[in-house]
C-alpha cells in the first residue's frame, strides 16, 4: 500500500469516527432529554428462539416506539433475515403521521407460499408516510400485507390453473407476478381508503394520503415497491445500492406524466403537484386525482453473499441523511463497532440500534418531519474493531 493510498485510509477512517462521535453526542442528549420529559421508548428484548417476525407497536400514543427481534441463525444462510428493528418518533412535528409494518412470513400464514421455491419465508417490511392526517398510513399499515398475500395467492393460482410459460424462465414469471401482485395489492388498498369515506366529501377527507414503500424480503431475492418519497437502500459489501427512486414531482419523467394528465407542477417552497403535495405517487389524496397516481415502482433484487442489511425509512430521514451516511452509521453500529467505543450512549449491535442511531442522527441534523427507520439484518456483521485498532497503531 503506498503511503498517499495509507493516508487517504486513514482520512476515511477518523471521517467515520467523527460522525460516530456526533451522533452518539446526540443520542445521549436525546435520551437525558426524554427522561426529562418523562417519556422513555417502548423496546422489546430479542428473542434468541423467535421463529415468527412480531408486527412493530402502534406508536398511535406515544411518542416513540422501538421494536426488534431476531428470527434467524446469525450466519444469515438459507433465511430471509437475521433480525429487524424498527423505530418510529413523531420528531418535531406536532402530530405522528407516520407508520410502520412488520409482517410475519405473511405468504406461509395464509398459504401463499405453498410450492414455493422460498418456501413461504418471505418477511414483509413497510414504512408509510402519511400527509394531512395519519388516517391513511394508518389503514395501509392494517391492510397493505393482507391484501399483498391475497394476490401473490390468486396469482400463483392462476398459473397453476393455466401453466403458462410461454418461452419465458421460471425466474422471469416470478417477478412478472411479484410486479402484477404488487400493483394491483396498492390499486385495491388505495381504492379501500377511498371508500372508507362513503359518502363523505369534505376537504379533510380528499387531502389525506400517504406514500408506502414496501419490501419482501426471502432468502433467494428481494422485492421493493415503492409509492412516494420514503425510500429503500440496501447495503452490499459495504456500498450503497438504492432499490426505490423517489417520486418528486420535479423528476423528468414524473413531470412528463403529470403535465399529460393535465396537472401543473408548481414550485411553492419547493415543487409541488399543483403548488400542494411535494410527492407525485401516493395511497388516497384523491382530490389531486389523476395527477396524483397509487401505482407503484417496482424493484427485484437477486440476493448475494455480500448483502448485509436493508434500510426502509420516510423522507424525515432521508431529507437530512444520504445513502452513504445512513448505510456507514447503521454498519459501525451493527458490526459492534459503535457499542464498543460509545458504550454510554449506544446500547448495543442490533437492528433496532442501528434504526434508533439513524433516528437520532436526523434529529442531530434538524430533520422537522415525523420519521421512521426499519432496519432489516440480512446477515451477521463481523466486528472490525480489531482492524480499527491495529491501523490506528501505525
């Protein structure tokens, strides 16, 4: 190793601490904060012989919630996930509009996974961003895996009935159907939302919505659709690699679409779907309608043996934390890395940690939304304090 190659080495690695030493500061901060006021975060231990992924807390009540569970060997081999946690704070705002999902293997459960090469042990994982009321992220945190596992199910029905293949792979049909199951899962939720209002017609009521990103993660691939703003990053060998593409209005294509349908985007504090909504996809907002469209992107990611977690959070996040940041933050704390040098502020390596460290690390930096971090574990990080202590050595 040349000495220029050492040195720019050595910058990355006190550049990494420096953010370490920032965020566990603000971390600690946060915690002697909520003792002050009285308000301590919900958590659940692990689990070490949990088989079954338990759903996140309804957090409708309070402040914070912070859930997570182990549900696999620690070695990640042959399984869905190692663990999962999942965070969600009402931050600065004045109301919680967020929510999140944690389903258990949802395809086993209703028999959607019977014959399966994944043998039913798909996680689903979901976070939704709710916007003029909680009333819609609240609906898709009930019924969206439901109604997903409904229609993997009729789906795979359908090809058993007519045992179409038609030139194409066994692969290829599988992710035609995870896309055709995942447009039509969000297509009926959003009508559901919808119909929820009856005969209700106020203003209140056509300005609720939320955006939805969702994953399924199995052992062999995982599948991310996304509707909205929040947003899906998978870290693999140690890169970034983003699943999901936001849906800003002022994104070329999503203008194009817009202005087509005879809408208007609008740059008002930012741009704007008729100088109103600062996304361009979204579950309900039905008075911004056919502007304002449910259907989802989606994403089918081949696992390998370098993928080693998977962040799912909303834009209170994201608006603050870049790809890079968030994937560095979660790996030092997931690795033990964090623990080790910040005991007093960082409690331990698992998923929910490193959800709750990604959190603090968005109020540290002045994120002003609701916000909403799942982290799932796709295998066990091996500590790399030992190369860390040997190079500062030098």
């Amino acid at each position: 190793m040349s000495s220029e190659t050492a040195s720019h080495a050595r910058e990355q690695l006190l550049a990494g601490e420096r953010r370490l030493v920032t965020v566990a500061r603000s971390a600690r901060r946060r915690r002697l904060e909520l003792r002050r006021l009285g308000r301590t975060a919900s958590s659940v231990a692990e689990d070490e012989g949990a088989k079954r992924v338990r759903a996140a807390p309804d957090g409708e009540e309070e402040e914070e919630s912070l859930d997570s569970a182990r549900v696999a060997p620690e070695d990640g081999m042959g399984v869905a996930c190692v663990s999962h946690g999942a965070v969600s704070v009402i931050g600065r705002r004045r109301e919680m509009e967020d929510a999140v999902a944690v389903a258990p293997p949802f395809l086993a459960e209703t028999g959607a996974g019977e014959g399966d090469a994944e043998n039913g042990q798909e996680g689903f994982f979901a976070v939704y961003d709710g916007h003029g009321g909680s009333r819609v992220a609240e609906a898709c945190r009930e019924r969206m895996h439901v109604v997903l596992a409904e229609e993997v199910r009729r789906l795979r029905r359908r090809v058993d009935n007519n045992n179409w293949r038609n030139g194409t792979t066994e692969e290829d049909e599988d992710g035609a159907r995870w896309k055709e199951a995942m447009a039509a899962c969000f297509a009926r939720v959003d009508g559901e939302v919808g119909a929820d209002d009856g005969d209700n017609t106020e203003t209140n009521e056509q300005t609720v919505g939320s955006t939805a990103v969702v994953a399924v993660v199995g052992p062999r691939r995982i599948v991310v659709a996304n509707c909205g703003d929040s947003r899906a990053v998978l870290s693999r060998g140690g890169a970034p690699v983003p699943l999901s593409s936001d849906h800003k209005p002022d994104r070329p294509d999503e203008l194009e679409r817009v202005e087509a349908a005879g809408g208007r985007v609008i740059n008002w504090n930012g741009y704007r779907i008729l100088g109103v909504l600062a996304t361009s996809r979204s579950i309900g907002d039905y008075y911004l309608k056919p502007y304002v469209i449910a259907e989802p992107e989606v994403t089918i990611m081949d696992r390998t043996d370098k993928d080693e977690f998977l962040i799912l959070a909303s834009d209170g996040l994201w608006d603050v934390v870049s790809n890079d940041i968030a994937c560095k933050i979660a790996r030092n704390c997931l690795s033990g890395r964090a623990a080790s040098k910040y005991p007093e502020s960082v409690s331990g390596s698992t998923a929910a940690d490193a959800a709750a460290l990604l959190v603090e690390l968005a109020i540290s930096r002045g994120s002003k939304d609701n916000i909403s971090v799942v982290v799932v574990e796709l295998r066990r990080l091996k500590s790399r304090m030992g190369a860390v202590i040997k190079e500062n050595r030098r």
